[in-house]
C-alpha cells in the first residue's frame, strides 16, 4: 500500500472517481484578500503573508460568489411554500449532497450540518449508546478530547505504528460499546495519522471510529468509504468557506437514536399538550432534521459546498503538488537557521500537510508572533492551539513560554493563495530574529 494511501487519506485519483462532475482540471481558485495591505513598524504599508490557514482558511472567491448568488432569494428551509423558501430549502438540501460526494460517503450516511467541527463531536458525544468507551490520544486537538463522559487517554505515541498498537490494546480492554477518535492530520504538526490501519483496528473490536479531517479536507482528498471510516467531522472556515458552519457524516443509527442535539422547532412531527409531557413530543428519526432544529446556518452550508466543488474541479493533484512545494521550500529554509526547532511527532521525513510549529531560541512564541507581524506583514499563530498536552509532550515546559509559564510554539500554515514570496518572506524574517537573539 503505498504511503498516500495510508496517510494521506486515498489516492487523488480514487476520490475523484466520487466527483458527478469528472471535468478536466481548473486552475486554482483565487482567495479575497490576496491584495491586502497591512502595517509594518515606520508606518509602511506591505502586502499581508497570511500564514495562518490552519486556524482560518481564507474565502475562496467561488465560495464568495455562491452565498452572494443565493442572498436575493434566502429565506429559512423547509417548511415555507413560497418560491424564496422552496429555492432556498432546495440548495440547502443540495449542498448535503455536495459534501456527502466530497466526504466519500456511503449512500445512507447521515450529514448533518453543525458549527464546527467542535461542534460536531459535541453532537456525537451526546448520542453515544449508554456506557460507551471513547479511546483518544493525547497528542489530539481539544475538541477530541473533551466531550466525552467515559474515556480512555492514550500517550502521543513513538511512531505510527505504535499508534495501531496502542489502539489495539486499548481497545481489547473495553468492554460495551467502544469509539475510537483519531485526527486525520495534527493541528500542530500537520502530520498524517495511519487512519485507515486504525479503523480497521477499532473495527476488529467492535468499536466505531471517528476522525477529525478538519485539518485534512483543505488538503488532501477524503473517502470516508475507502477508508471504512464511521464518522467524519470538519469545519467550513477551514475549507476555504468561513461562514459558520461545519458538518458530521457518518452511520445513521447512532444518530437516530441520540437524543436530539438541540430541541424546538424543525426536529419534531408533532408536540402535544402538557398533560402528555415528553411522551407527547414526536421527534424526528431521520438524524438530519432531529439534529438541525430551528433555522439552521443555510448560506454556511452553501458556502461549504461550493468549496467543495471547487476544490474538486480544481483537482487533486495540482493542490497537493503546489502545496508539497511551498511546505517543502518553508521547511527547508527553517532548517537552515540556528537555533530554529520545528516541532514532529514522527520526524522530518513523515508525509504531512501544510502546517509547520517551530520554535526561536531566545524568545517567547508571543514575541515571535508579534514580530512577524508588526515588522513583516506576516500572520502565523502562537500558543498552544488548544493541544495543551500534545504540545507538553513536544516541548516540556523549557520552550517558547506563554503568560503561563507553560510551553508554545508559533505555527505558520499554508494553502491556496499562498506565494513563494510569503515563505520566502517568513524564512527570511525569521533568520533576521534568530540573529539578533
């Protein structure tokens, strides 16, 4: 099997095979804001190096166009006879067809549209059978590590296969019902977790697994089928698409019998009188409406379908090539300064996506950060990136302080819209601080 496969989700090839619309490739799409203009100590004005994709991807311009195509006629979904609301309600439900294509989903998977990813999970959580078993990493984003009500947490482990061991393990030692959670690609490191070997584990055991691809998605192709994963969590404003809204895609049986995330309008049939109580309210099977109650994020659904689509007309290949060669060039230029450490799970040569977490010798991650930005015009994140044990484990409590006292990095991450002249632009600024420490 050959590394992309196991790390990185599928083959662009077989993901495209789940694309209604095989057309050739396009080029990439532009993203708003490449032209702005930021200032810089002295009161320049430069053009702004956003490295910062892993917290916010930018709007890419067909994502724009696609809420701006359906602002005329929104209206809330489902239940209105009017043309507003039939039109409205239609490219709603036709943009959980969109993502379920995109996901690689089986044909009665549930989407149901959430937040966010945290969100998501949070969903997830509250529909687990009683007595269920969460097996979670401790190299895992907060969100994963959280919701849950009775968990086993597992150290950051050595190497990949260490990760399939110690899910074995775990997992063979509950008993009932058991999920494993496991992210796709680190938040932190951007490596790629052998997520198909660990769903075949968990699956060996009885368990579900569920992945967190809200990292993965803006980089790489996901087959949700190819990969006999169980659910699925990402967020919009990581996909080129930040208007609020995320989804969870997976079996439909959990879902269906959980109660419903959030209660009122939309998720019920029928609601009867007080004397009836709970037992008069008729709630709905189908996890999509029993979960989506109320007037749900209609242009945050829109907007995450139409990155969809353009990432895949795009096409695979071209957006994990270019993204290759800008990481590669960033990574290579940091490696070259002294006292710069970037931050690995699994070592230098592990497959990744387009995030990098470094430290600076002799300075905070804070400073670090606000150098870059009020000298540079440069963007990047510093802290923690709600990892806080993850990144304990990567750094102890010697590097890159925050108020705290406790360990951070900076983190500089990349995607469309992202030039030679921003990398070359951060590998420079930042050999220009490690000078002057």
């Amino acid at each position: 099997m050959s590394t992309l496969t196991i790390f990185n989700s599928v083959p662009a090839q077989a993901a495209a095979s789940h694309d209604p619309r095989p057309d050739a490739p396009r080029p990439i799409p532009a993203v708003l804001g490449a032209d702005l203009e930021v200032p810089v100590k002295g009161g320049r004005l430069v053009g702004y190096a956003n490295l910062d994709y892993a917290a916010s991807a930018p709007c890419l311009e067909p994502v724009s166009a696609a809420v701006a195509a359906a602002l005329p006629a929104y209206s809330s979904v489902h239940r209105g006879a009017g043309y507003a609301s039939q039109l409205t309600t239609a490219r709603y439900e036709q943009a959980r067809h969109t993502v379920r294509a995109f996901a690689g989903a089986r044909p009665d998977d549930a989407v149901v549209f959430t937040r966010n990813t945290t969100d998501a999970t949070n969903l997830l959580a509250r529909c687990l059978p009683e007595g269920t078993t969460v097996v979670v990493f401790d190299s895992e984003h907060h969100a994963s590590l959280l919701p849950w009500e009775r968990s086993v947490r597992l150290a950051p482990p050595a190497f990949p296969g260490e990760a399939v061991r110690a899910a074995d393990e775990a997992l063979a030692a509950v008993d009932g019902p058991k999920l494993l959670v496991v992210t796709a690609a680190s938040n932190v490191t951007g490596e790629l977790w052998p997520i198909a070997a660990l769903a075949h584990i968990a699956h060996r055991h009885g368990a579900r697994v569920l992945v967190d691809a809200a990292q993965l998605v803006p980089h790489r192709p996901l087959n949700l089928t190819a990969l006999d994963l169980d659910y699925v969590a990402f967020s919009g404003h990581k996909l080129y698409a930040p208007f609020g809204a995320g989804v969870l895609v997976g079996r439909r049986d959990w879902l269906a019998a959980g109660e419903p995330y959030l209660k009122g309008g939309g998720a019920v049939r029928s609601v009867g009188t007080a004397d009836e109580g709970p037992a008069g309210v008729d709630w709905y099977d189908d996890p999509e409406p029993r979960h989506e109650a109320g007037t749900p994020n209609v242009l945050g659904a829109i907007a995450i379908a139409a990155a969809c689509d353009a990432l895949t007309a795009t096409g695979w290949d071209t957006l994990v090539c270019e993204e290759e060669r800008l990481i590669a060039r960033l990574r290579a230029g940091l490696a070259a300064i002294a006292g710069v450490r970037e931050l690995s799970l699994w070592g230098p040569d592990h497959p990744r996506v387009g995030i990098v977490s470094f430290t600076v010798d002799g300075y905070s991650a804070r400073e670090v950060a606000e150098a870059l930005s009020g000298e540079y015009g440069i963007g990047v994140r510093d802290g923690k990136f709600c990892a806080h044990p993850f990144l304990r484990h990567l750094l102890g409590e010697s590097g890159g302080g925050c108020e705290d006292g406790t360990a951070s990095a900076v983190r500089a991450s990349i995607g469309i819209g992202t030039t030679e002249e921003h990398v070359d632009r951060l590998v420079a600024a930042v050999r220009d601080l490690a000078s002057r420490a």
